[in-house]
C-alpha cells in the first residue's frame, strides 16, 4: 500500500478503504493526544513513552534535585550553622571579659546574617537552645528564642551606642579646639569681632 496522504489525494481507494484508513487516521490522531509520542522517545522495552510517563521521569529528576540539595543543607549547611552559632553564644559570654571587644563578632553576624541568610547564621536569640529542643517544647521554645532574640537586639544597640560615643569621645579628647571650630564654622564668641574704621 503506498502513501496514505497521496492514495486519499487520488481517490483511488474503495469506499470501505476509505473507512478503514479515515479510522486509522484518526487513531493515530487520538493516540497523539492521549499521550503517544513519536521519534526516539522509547522506554528500555522499546516501546513508546506517554506523556504522562514522561512527566513521572521529569518529577523524579526534580525530586532528586530537591533531595540532593537537602542532603547539601543537612551535611555542610547545618554543621556550618552549628559553629557559628557557638560563635555567637561565645560572644555574647565574652562580652564584660573583653571589655566590649566580642560585640565586634556579634555585629558582624548580624551584617553577615543578612548577607548569606538563616541557613549560615542564626537570629539573635537562637543560639541559645538547639534546634531539636526548640521542636520538642513546641511553642514554648520559640516563644524563649524571641524573647531572647529582642533582649539580644536591645543590649546590642545599647553596647553599639556606648561604643559609638566612647569612640567620638576619644577623637575630640584628641583633636584640638580650632580643628572642630573649622568644621562647623563657627567663630569664637569671646573675642569681639573686628571692626572697620569708617572713614
């Protein structure tokens, strides 16, 4: 039998060919939109792969994906946030030893908190309980890890004040008179200002 397209083209075909390959046609047609694709797409059997077949090994190569990058987060991230969360908790423990000098590493948690995000570096206030104890108290757990976490907030900008006048205080116990009178523009007030002779 030759070429359906050009035996339909010429007509040559008896009415119940005519059936039979109008039959056909659509079959092929139905199997198209149910799913049946044609080429190379074959399954080890050599069989055809249906749509949906092909949606299942799609699902499967993202879920993999998704698996692999939680494998990532429980083998690297996790241990990497574990540490950083000591730091931080010694930090805060050093803070009166070291006279201040640990909210150094404290600030630069933060800033680095909202850098690279929570899967590297805790909130304030979470470094306190573990994670698996913050799961097993349930409410309560995240109730201490915020409370902690605003404590944490408000002693950190008080410290950042401190810091900020001491260091203001040092470079005007260093800087002489004239220095600030310059940059601010003002004249001293106690010398009476020159006068003009009018002539």
């Amino acid at each position: 039998m030759e070429n359906l397209d050009s035996s339909l083209m010429n007509n040559t075909l008896a009415p119940k060919e005519q059936d039979a390959a109008a039959r056909k046609l659509k079959e092929e047609k139905s199997g198209a939109a149910g799913g049946q694709v044609g080429g190379d797409e074959t399954d080890a059997t050599g069989e055809q792969k249906t749509l949906r077949q092909r949606v299942q090994e799609a699902r499967q190569a993202s879920n993999i994906k998704e698996r692999v990058k939680e494998k990532i987060k429980e083998k690297v991230l996790s241990p990497l946030k574990k540490i950083t969360s000591r730091a931080l908790q010694w930090a805060w423990k050093a803070l009166l030893p070291s006279w201040g000098l640990s909210s150094i590493w404290i600030n630069i948690h933060v800033f680095l908190k909202g850098v690279f995000g929570e899967e590297l570096f805790c909130k304030l206030g979470e470094e306190w309980l573990p994670p698996k104890a913050v799961e097993a108290t349930g409410g309560a757990g995240k109730i201490i890890n915020k409370s902690a976490g605003l404590v944490e907030v408000m002693v950190l900008i008080f410290i950042d004040v401190i810091i900020f006048f001491v260091v203001v205080g040092f470079v005007a116990m260093f800087t002489d008179e004239s220095t600030f009178k310059t940059m601010t523009g003002e004249v001293n007030k106690a010398q009476p200002a020159a006068t003009q002779s009018v002539k």
